[in-house]
C-alpha cells in the first residue's frame, strides 16, 4: 500500500494495545489506550491511556 500511494513510512500508530502479549512484533510503537481487564461476566471493558502520554512528554 505504500508503494500504491508513495508514501514513506514513519511511525505505527494503534488505537488499543493490549498488556498480556507473550511477545510483540513491533516494539515502536504508538498507542492511544491500553485494554487493561476484559469482565465477560459484567460485560466490562477496561481500558486506560496509551503510551502516546509518556512519548508526547504530556
């Protein structure tokens, strides 16, 4: 796809990460919220912020 639009690729961006991962293909990253607990049970989702904050020094 990046050859098709001639873009170059500087980063990777996700929405949610996910923090029980055995291991991960890419290590540099960008994520805007970290699922933190999934509650079948009560139909719960939690999610907490990204590791953007701590990049973007906010």
């Amino acid at each position: 796809m990046l050859e098709e639009f001639e873009a170059d690729l500087v980063g990777i961006g996700v929405l949610v990460e996910s923090t029980e991962v055995n291991e991960r293909l890419v290590d540099d990253y960008v994520s805007l919220t970290k699922l933190t607990d999934v509650n079948v049970r009560e139909k719960r989702i939690d999610v907490s912020e990204g590791n953007i904050v701590k990049k973007l020094n906010v």
